[in-house]
C-alpha cells in the first residue's frame, strides 16, 4: 500500500479508525511537534516518521475533512469556502484600490489544509525564482535542489494518447505521493486559444514543468484520475501512513503560543506549545523541537502572541519580548488575479473546461511603451519592499523570468452561449501587506492587509497585461468564437480605464507566502536557510510564509517540494 495512491473513498474506510485514535489520543511529548496539519506539515512529519525512532505530534485546528465532497470533488472550486473547513480569515479593506473590501479569505482549516481547498492547480515555478531564494542569502535553495523534491512530491499519471494534450514525462515525479494529470482538453475552443496566443506572438510549450515556465500550455491537477478524487496532502502523506506508531495528530486543537524553557536572549529554547482544544479548554503538549506550520496567516500569529516579533509592536499589546525580530507578519505577498471575460457564440457542452496557463515575461509581451513605463516603474525605489528584495524582482526582469499569467477556462452555463474566461496575475507584485495580531488572545483573528497596488508598478503593470489579453481576444482564430466584452465594459481598452476596471474587479488567487521571510535577518528574514527562527534554539517555521519569491505558478506544487527539501535538511540534523 505505501507505495501507491489510494482512492479517497478508500481512504475514508481504511484510515477512519486511526483518525479517531489518534483525535482521541493524549500524548505528552514528542521529538517533534507540528502546528498544522496542513500542506507543508504533513509532508513533513510524514518524511520524519520514516524513522521509527523519531516521534512526530501534530496539531491540526480542523477535522479530518472525511466523507466531505468538497474535498474529494476537486471540481467543486469554491465549495468549501465558507464552511466549516474555512478559516474565513478576514481581510482589511483594499485602501489602494478604492477602499474596497474583499471579506473573508479561504484558508482549509482541515487535515490537509489548503490543499483539501484549493483550485487544485498543481504547478511548480521557473528556475529563475528558485535561483533567486539562494541569491538572496539562502545558501542551498536553489533549483537544483528543488526540482528534485518537486518530482519527490509527484505521481504523475500521463494522459492517453486520445487526449490530445502534450507532456515531457522526464520533468514529472512518477513515485512520489501527491496524484497529479491533465484533464480532458476541450477543442476546438482550445485549440483555437493556443493559436491565437501564438499568432499574438506568444509560443506554445509542449509542458510547463521543468523549471522554463514560459508558454502557453494544459495544466495538471492534483487528482487521481482513476477515480476523479482530488489528491491532498492528507490523502498523500497522511491516511495511508497513520498506522505508523510515532505518527500522531490532534484534531481540534488551536495553537495558541509557544511555551519556553528558557529566553536566554539570542538562544531562546521552546519547551511545547499551548492549544485550546475543542471544548475551549487550554491544553500544552511538550517536544524537543517545535515546528510551526501554520502557514502565512498562522505562523506569524503564534510568533508574536509567544514574543517573537517587534518588540515596541509586541509590548503595545502587553506581549513581553522573547526575540526582537520586526521581520514577523511583514512582507505578505499575494498574486492578484483580475478577470477579462466575453460571451461566446455558441454553447459548448462543457461545465468548465479544463485549465490552460500561458506564460509571459514582461519584456516579450508588451509594447514600447508599456515597457517603458513599466521599467521606469520597476526601477523606483520601493518604501513595501526591502533593498534585497527588490534587487531581485529587478534580477527577475532582467533574466526575462515569467511575470504575467494568462489563466484561461471556459465556462457554460445551464443556458446560454458559453463564456472565455481570461484571468490577468502579476506573478510577481512588488507591494507588501502584513497580518499581526490584534491582541494577545490567541483564539482571536489576526489583522490581515493585503495593500494591493501600493506599489504603482503593480497596477499598471496588469493593465498593461489586461491589454495583452484583449489582443489575443481580437485575434484570429479565437476572436471568431466571441460576440462581446462582458468584464470590461465593452470599449474599456485604454490604461486608465483599465486601472479602474482592476481596482474594482481584482480577486485573490489565494497564493499568501513571504510573512515569515526566509532571508538574512538584516533584510527583514525571520527564519535562516535551515529554517530556524532567528534568536531561537529549536524553533523552525516550515510553510509558504518562509517563501521570499513567488513561484510563476499556483502555490501548492512550491508548498509541496519546498516541504520535501525541509524534511532533508531535518533529517540530515537529526
């Protein structure tokens, strides 16, 4: 069994016994304590528990997500938002772009995490990127040792021949755990798509794994096709191992803070963590090593509510300093996804169409004069961005990496012409928001602030894009299928309009990384290239909030393979 992956309906029958034990368990200590049962902690404590003498606890604030459809319909995007496997975190007003107020945002608040949630795009990022995490003072994070643990994550299933889509098997895993493949394409209409692209002047790859992530292309999912299940990181990492005596979960239970041994300033050491269990009721478990993997919007939270933050930030709230590190909830970074939509003249007889990307850097894709103001724009000192961190989107630029993500589904509806859906992402925004705590309550939400469009470069910059998109629009052969601009209004082309249209329609693609930056602590990192938090012993933060570059992809595939290359470097300081 260990070596394939099971469907999720056989999951919830073989694994239902052993959640229970394990929700239902009372454990002390253990060599390693996870918070988050999420996408990057249980790959974690799965690699860890390899060894049968090393103990892993995890603390998972959700449920086992078991019998949720939601879940294992990875069709249903959007279902689970809401509910209660949703954290809901709220969002402070847009203040850069007309005050708008976008309410909660998903988060899975499940064994799994966001993975169980997500719209399950499973991609990885360019070498470009990955290169830049070392440049940035990160000694071993790189390409070459990412892309590896990508394939290490990855089960990838080849589509059938029949299936007319395009695949390099070498730049995919074929014995990892997480089952990726292709969806059925939908030609003609994609066909056509892929034409238009290319008579636009963009070029059509054959896969846009293996680290140039350039081009137009079908994408993977994170499903087991033999029976359309979603494939999370519970189903991977998790159900099939939880008969393993030194793999344990707590479900319901809340991180709240980290509870110290000793605050020797500079070499401070955690004895545990405290949570508050299902009932309400303040529970603590003890560990040699505590792990947060709470993601961008957890982690940073139980650092500041445990000391570790800024320490003027920290004592306003009545928080007594344990490392004065003002790195931690600063730098959230999250990729806006604006939409361009228009009206087809026919229905075709699809629900949705499965996903094409397409890829593009910014020098190849937009005119002299958008690139002009766009480099004039880029090259601005920045007040949302470190000096190092802007030195490398620069190095990006320069390098030609992707910048502009073309995602592009159709949709019918139960009546009606179907509809071309064209999604505008800066991949790479150089504007910074933040989540800090708002008390030292540690079931209370954080404060979240995206700032999107502080920085001007990122507004004009997916105006710009939203133009590229309208080009490809009115070229043949796609621009035979389409009747008129529903988002937009029709006639809206010019930069301004567009601003306007981006400020008021933009979205989030749900990529939240960069709060607890991986990073030198003098250019605002808050945890070191092994993954400790700075000024501590034995504490580590190990999910996408340590990511200081954004991958030119959805997040989980980076969350995935970033997990892995973590569990080496755990193990080789066992």
């Amino acid at each position: 069994m260990l070596g394939l992956t099971p469907s999720f309906t056989a999951l919830v029958a073989a694994a239902a016994a052993c959640v229970q034990y394990a929700q239902g368990a009372t454990v002390q200590t253990a060599d390693y304590l996870i918070v988050g049962g999420g996408t990057a902690g249980l790959v974690l404590a799965n690699r860890l528990t390899e060894n049968p003498a090393v103990s892993v606890l995890v603390l998972e604030a959700g449920g086992d997500g078991l019998g949720n459809v939601n879940i294992s319909d990875y069709t249903r995007v959007g279902a689970a938002w809401g509910t209660d496997i949703d954290w809901q975190f709220p969002t402070q007003p847009l203040y850069y772009a007309n005050n708008r107020s976008l309410g909660s945002a998903p988060r899975g608040k499940v064994l799994g995490g966001s993975s169980a949630i997500n719209g399950d795009v499973f991609d990885r990022g360019d070498a470009r990127e990955y290169n830049e995490w070392q440049a940035l003072g990160n000694p071993g994070w790189n390409f070459s040792t990412i892309f590896p643990a990508e394939k290490q994550s990855e089960k990838f299933y080849p589509p059938d021949a029949s299936d007319d889509i395009d695949y390099v098997l070498d730049r995919h895993g074929t014995d990892g755990k997480v089952a990726s493949a292709f969806s059925i394409a939908a030609p003609p209409i994609h066909n056509d798509i892929i034409a238009s692209v290319v008579n636009a002047g963009g070029v059509e790859t054959a896969d846009l794994e293996g680290g140039n992530v350039t081009g137009i292309a079908h994408v993977t999912n994170a499903k087991l096709p033999t029976n359309e299940t979603r494939s999370t990181s519970a189903t991977a990492y998790y159900f099939p191992y939880s008969y393993r005596p030194n793999f344990k979960v707590i479900l319901h239970a809340t991180a709240t803070k980290i509870v110290w041994r000793s605050t020797t300033p500079g070499n401070a050491v955690a004895g545990g963590v405290e949570y508050v269990d299902q009932n309400g009721v303040t529970q603590s478990v003890s560990a040699n090593t505590v792990v947060l993997s709470a993601g961008s919007w957890g982690s940073p939270p139980i650092l500041e509510r445990s000391g570790i933050g800024n320490a003027t930030f920290l004592a306003s709230l009545g928080i007594k300093s344990v490392v004065d590190l003002p790195g931690v909830g600063e730098n959230l970074s999250e990729q806006t996804l604006v939409p361009m939509q228009w009206q087809l003249n026919t229905s075709l007889p699809i629900p949705r169409s499965p996903f094409l990307l397409n890829m593009e850097s910014i020098q190849k894709t937009f005119g002299p004069d958008n690139l002009s103001t766009i480099e004039s724009l880029l090259d601005a000192q920045t007040t949302s961005l470190s000096n190092a961190l802007h030195e490398a989107h620069k190095r990006l630029y320069q390098a030609e990496a992707p910048w502009i993500e073309q995602f592009i589904r159709v949709s019918t509806p139960a009546s009606g012409p179907s509809v071309l859906s064209m999604y505008a992402v800066n991949l790479h925004p150089l504007s910074r928001g933040y989540v800090h705590i708002v008390s030292a309550n540690g079931t209370e939400y954080p404060e979240i602030q995206y700032n999107w469009f502080q920085n001007p470069f990122d507004l004009y910059l997916v105006a710009a894009a939203c133009q590229r998109i309208q080009k490809i629009a009115n070229t043949p052969p796609l621009s035979g299928w389409l009747t008129t601009s529903i988002a937009p209004a029709p006639g809206v082309t010019d930069i301004a309009g567009l601003e306007e249209h981006i400020k008021n329609t933009a979205i989030q693609t749900n990529h939240i990384m960069g709060s607890a930056l991986m990073a030198p602590r003098e250019d605002g990192g808050v945890v070191d290239p092994d993954l400790k938090v700075y000024g501590t012993k034995n504490v580590y933060v190990v999910d996408a909030s340590v990511i200081p570059i954004e991958p030119a992809a959805h997040l989980q595939g980076t969350v995935y393979a970033f997990a892995e290359r973590a569990a080496e470097l755990f193990k080789q300081n066992q």
